[in-house]
C-alpha cells in the first residue's frame, strides 16, 4: 500500500489512510498470503462451475477468481460459517448412534488335522450298528472346545452326492475341519446311545453313534376305481361317469 501518493495529500506527507483503503490493503495481504499457503484443492467448499467462475459451497458466494475467494476465506463470514458447521457436526456425532463396524469373520490359521481313531462297534442284545470317533486335539486353543454336526451329501461340494451316505463334520481351531462319510440312516438318540465327551486333560474328543435299522414298510394299497356316478345339469339330461 502507497502511503506516500494518496489522492488529496501532499507528495511526502504520509497522511491518515480511510478505513475503505485499510480493508483493501488487508484483503490484498491475506490474498497473497493464502495464494501461497493454501492447496485449494484440498477445500471440500472450492468449487468452479460451469461458466469459469468459482463458488464457495459453504457460504454460497461467487468468486471471479480463485484470489477473490482465497480472500473471502479469511474473511469475517466464512470464518463464522465455519465455527457453525463444527458446532452442528459435534452435536450430530453426539446424537446419532455410532454404526458398528465388524472386522468380519476371525481368522485363524490352521495347523492341520488332527490326529483321529473310529472303531466299528455292535450292541450285543439288539446286534444295533455303532461307530465310536475318537479325535485328538493337543493344541487345542483355549476355551474352545469341539463342535460337530450332521451334514448331507447335497451340501458338499467334494464328492459327488450320493444319498446313501451323509458325513459327519467336527471343528476345533485351530486344526482345521474333519468329516467322516457314514451311512445315511437315521441317528438313534434314545437313552446314553447318541454319547460324546471332551477330556479337558487328554485333550481327546470322543463321540459314539448308534444306527438305527431300516424298517421295511409296505406302500399304501391304490385307491379302487371309481364307481357310476349320475351328474345332473340345469339344462336338463345327465351325464354318466
């Protein structure tokens, strides 16, 4: 700013500058400041539209050049505006619930199988069919124990299915999962015939399952053919069957 050559003051005199001329020479300032600090690219409120001029989203002004708006950045209106928009999103983070983030399925690495025993068995009084599974989990994790379930050949995506038989399917972490192809009969659970137990101090896992036999049974007789029936119609006549 010249304050030696104003308009309605002697060369040399140094006189007081207006308030208007002050305003202007700090604009200029901060233009030039931000010009060189600034990335307006990083602004989420810079935006220039289609007509070659530039907007600030958050106050709504229109700029003819990216200085124009680096200054009204420093200015008074936007700086308020600013102070509001932190003051709103603060109060919405407090409201609204925080979303939960799931990191997913845990993953666990595998060490391999486990090392298992099945021993065919037969009950001496109903000469019943059984299978005794006896598998062994030395690195068992802790507080984990193991977990089985009955799975059907159509769920399998190894063998082809085959409806003669289902699979039996144990998990422990961190070995990873074992199945057994058994015969597809039903389970008998009656009683202590469907057992299994996890030894905490072996570490071995031990099932027993009882096959219940098949039972022949005759299909149902066809129905006998239908006798004459006489059908009447409004219009008259009838029509046999």
């Amino acid at each position: 700013m010249d304050f030696q050559n104003r308009v309605g003051h002697k060369f040399g005199t140094m006189g007081p500058a207006t308030d208007q001329e002050i305003a202007m020479d700090r604009r200029e300032r901060l233009r030039k400041l931000a010009l060189e600090t600034i990335d307006l690219s990083k602004d989420p409120y810079f935006l220039r539209n289609h007509l070659g001029s530039y907007e600030c989203k958050l106050c709504l002004t229109l700029h003819t050049n990216e200085g124009s708006y680096l200054a009204h950045t420093q200015g008074k209106k936007h700086q308020i505006n600013l102070a509001r928009r932190a003051v709103k999103e603060k109060q919405d983070a407090t409201i609204q619930p925080q979303p939960k983030t799931s990191s997913g399925p845990r993953k666990t690495v595998k060490i391999g199988r486990p090392g298992y025993r099945v021993t065919k068995e037969r009950d001496p009084d109903s000469q019943q069919k059984a299978l005794l599974f006896e598998i062994e989990y030395p690195e068992i994790a802790e507080k984990v124990k193991p977990r089985h379930r009955f799975m059907s050949a159509y769920e399998q995506k190894i063998e082809p299915p085959d409806a003669k038989f289902q699979y039996l399917c144990l998990a422990c972490e961190p070995y990873e999962t074992i199945a057994f192809k058994v015969p597809n009969m039903e389970i008998d659970k009656e009683g202590t015939k469907f057992y299994s137990n996890w030894d905490a101090t072996r570490k071995v896992f031990t099932m027993q399952v009882f096959f219940k036999d098949r039972e022949m049974q005759e299909l149902p007789s066809l129905p006998t053919r239908a006798g004459t029936t006489q059908l009447a119609f409004h219009g008259g006549g009838s029509f046999v069957r």
